[in-house]
C-alpha cells in the first residue's frame, strides 16, 4: 500500500508541476509578445523551455505510473488510483494548456 501511496503522491506532485508551468509559460509568452510587437522574431527561448517541461511531466507521469503498477501487482486497490493519476498527468502534459491561456489573455475588455 506504501506504494500506492507513493504513486498518488508523486501524480499530485506532477500535476502542480503541470499547473505551474502552465502559468508560467504563459506569462513569459505574453511579455515576449509584448516586447516584440515591432519585430516579426520571437525569442526560442519560451519553445526549448516548453520542451523541457513537457518531458519532465512526462517522466514524473512515468515515475508515478510504475509506482501505481507495482502496487497494484500486489493487489492493492490504491494502485489503479495511482495508474489513473499518472495517465491524466502524462496526457495533460502533452496538451499545451499554456497557448489558450495566452488567448484568452490578448482579449481586449475595453470595448469602445
């Protein structure tokens, strides 16, 4: 059961990893949109950063998902939980959440 435990433990801790970055990719988007109006170039910075934080949700996902299998091996119920956990977080880490963020951020409000 320790296991499983560990396997929830580690989605949940994924999963705010996810929230995070989300969040902060998307603010670093917007300043460099903001920044750059005159110029047609973006920075590649905000690309490699996303790469690199997708592969490492999906690791954590992956780390997760083995805990969540071994303990269900062992007939524990706390298992599948786990293996839920790390499906959602591996395949929400694979949708980019942070681009709609961006969208619904350039909305102008100001209607005159």
């Amino acid at each position: 059961m320790k296991k499983g435990i560990l396997s929830i433990f580690i989605a949940v801790i994924g999963m705010y990893f996810l929230y995070w970055y989300t969040i902060d990719l998307s603010r670093q988007y917007f300043i460099l949109i903001e920044s750059s109006k005159n110029t047609s170039e973006l920075n590649p910075y905000i690309f490699t950063v996303a790469k690199t934080f997708r592969i490492t949700s999906v690791c954590i996902g992956l780390l997760s998902l083995y805990f969540g299998v071994i303990s269900f091996l062992k007939k524990n119920k706390v298992g599948s939980i786990g293996i839920i956990l790390a499906f959602i977080l591996i395949i929400s880490s694979l949708i980019p959440f942070w681009k709609y963020l961006v969208e619904d951020a350039t909305i102008d409000i100001n209607l005159k």
